[in-house]
C-alpha cells in the first residue's frame, strides 16, 4: 500500500512537469530596445520622395534634411510580435538643424496607426494626427512648446484601447479618449513609415534609445 502510494505521488508531480512545460512555455517578453544588435537589420529608409540620407549606427539614427521629409521604418514589428495596444513608446530626439518637425513617430493604436506630431508648423506644434480626419493642428491634442536645437528631447507615449498619453521631457502634452473616435494617418507620405517609424521635415534630426515596453496594467 506505502509503495503504491509513493509511486503514485512520483507520477503526479511529472504529470504537473509536463502539464507546465507544455502549456505555459516562456514568459511573455516585455520588452524591446530597437537600436541594439538584435533589430539592426529591421530598419529602412521609408522611400519618401526626395528623403535625405538616413544613417543608423551605433545605437542611433541621423535623418538628414529632405525636400521636405526623411523617414525611416522598423519593419520587425509584427515578426517580433510588438504589442499595438496597451504598451509604451519611449525614445529620444535631437533636432540637428532647421525649425520644423524632427522627433515625429507613426506607431500602431489597435487596429490603425497615430503620428505623434513634435516641433511642427514651424517648430512648436505637438499633437497628434490623425483623429476624426483632423490634423494635430486641427483637434484637442494640440499644443506648443519650445525645441532648442541639439539637444535631447525624451518622448514617452502611452497606447491604450481606449486613449492615448505623450509626454515630452516629463510634461504631458497629449492626454486623450479615442473611445468610438476615428484614429487615422494624415493623407501622403507618411504611410510609408508604416507599421513604425520616424520622420523629419526639412530638419536634420538624430533619435535614440527607442525602446518598447508592455503597459500591463493601468
């Protein structure tokens, strides 16, 4: 009887081994930082018409001015398996020279993209196009700031179901519901930084430390 029940019990705990082995596997990444090594190869020029030169090394990406835009796309997202809801986007950005858009980032809300507009219309407009066919310029995201050239500007942006956060060197400059709301890209180029990426705006812009995180809880 004692040894029955002890082979038993040796039974039951590889059974509970194996059950775990097989259905939970390896934790669920929560992170990635897209200027390593490992995502080097998963960057593009966007193939805007008349972009500047864009170049990645170490650890950071330098658009040159274009007539007007230069963009650059991560092509690993969905490889990677990059959340497009409820994670967060931080990265930072360097307006080189010139006085318009430097730090811009199209990323994916749900089932549809968002650019975060920074330093644009003339260098001060932030905001974020598209929502309900309106522009950053045009809907409740808008705002202003100053962008002292050569120097970093850190950007955090907050994707959720329901709404859309982004601060900027610690101030929150969107703070938005796109509950029922159309959420969309502005009409042109922009779609070729698709499903992520950057661009400028007849500036010279350098952009680093650009890292995904999962936002897990509210």
């Amino acid at each position: 009887m004692h040894s029955t029940i002890r082979n038993f019990g040796g039974r039951a705990a590889w059974l509970c081994l194996f059950f775990v082995l097989t259905h939970c596997g390896p934790p669920r990444r929560a992170e990635w930082s897209l200027l390593t090594p490992e995502f080097e190869g998963a960057w593009r020029a966007a193939g805007i018409s008349q972009e500047g030169k864009v170049v990645i090394e170490d650890g950071e990406i330098t658009l040159h001015a274009g007539e007007p835009m230069t963009g650059v796309r991560f092509e690993a997202w969905t490889s990677a398996a990059l959340p497009v809801t409820r994670y967060v986007v931080e990265y930072e950005a360097m307006r080189v020279e010139g006085n318009d858009f430097f730090g811009t980032v199209t990323f994916p809300v749900n089932d549809t993209h968002a650019t975060l507009i920074v330093g644009g219309w003339g260098g001060t407009l932030v905001g974020v196009s598209s929502i309900d066919d309106m522009d950053a310029s045009e809907n409740s995201t808008r705002g202003n700031s100053f962008f002292e050239n050569k120097r970093w500007h850190k950007v955090r942006i907050e994707v959720r179901e329901d709404d859309l956060r982004a601060w900027i060197d610690g101030r929150l400059f969107v703070n938005v519901s796109i509950r029922g709301r159309k959420v969309g890209l502005r009409v042109g180029e922009i779609s070729k930084c698709l499903p992520f990426g950057f661009t400028t705006y007849l500036t010279e812009a350098r952009i680093r430390r650009a890292v995904i995180r999962r936002l897990e809880s509210f």
